[in-house]
C-alpha cells in the first residue's frame, strides 16, 4: 500500500474511533427473499437536517433528513439510492448515497412511526 493510501487509513479509522467520534448502531437490511440482515457497526449520526436546523419530531412520528458516516468496509452491501435501511430500528430510505475516501457518506429520509 502506498504512503498516501496509509495517511487515508489512518485518518479513518481515527474519524471512526468509538472513544472519538463513532457511535455503535444497529443497520437492518432486508435483502430481495426478505431476509433480515442486522449488525451493530461504528456509526456517526450528523444529528440535523440537511439544511443545517435540529430534526423535528412529534408524538412518535418525525420527518426529517439526517446524514450517516459509516466505514466502507463495515458495511456488508452497497447503498443505493431508494434502498431501505433500518437505522436502530428505524425506517429510512436512503436519497443519496455517496462514497467519500473509504467513508459512505449516507443522506436518510425518515417519514414515519417506529415499527
């Protein structure tokens, strides 16, 4: 591995360090034969809305855009736009989805109630 790609790494898995920035979070996934795929990876969660005010919520139900942070490599498959994504057991679709450095930068929209 070349010297740049180490730097990159390394500032990865700094970003990333649950004593620093990450939290520990539990993606779902439900697969095309509907089978749920669950794991607790290193997160961090941008806790406002993409135009930058606090998420808004009331009575158990909220529409809002939030930003997720997630290693590439802890990630089990690729995120696509339109996917569904389980973040601690609530529904999001993801709207965009975008590789950044090792980094999935993941933009959710949730619209709904806990399942």
């Amino acid at each position: 591995m070349s010297a740049f790609k180490d730097m990159i790494a390394d500032d990865i898995s700094i970003f990333m360090n649950l004593d620093e920035n990450a939290e520990l979070h539990t993606i779902s996934t439900i697969n095309k034969d509907n089978v749920r795929t669950d794991r607790e990876i290193p997160i961090i969660i941008d806790m406002y809305d993409i135009d930058g005010r606090p998420s808004k919520s009331s009575e158990g139900v909220s529409a809002h855009t939030t930003i997720i942070y997630v290693e590439a490599k802890a990630l089990w498959f690729v995120p696509r736009v339109d996917q569904l994504l389980f973040l601690n057991l609530n529904q999001y679709m993801i709207i965009d989805a975008s590789p950044e450095g090792g980094i999935w930068r993941l933009t959710l929209k949730k619209n709904g109630m806990r399942p």
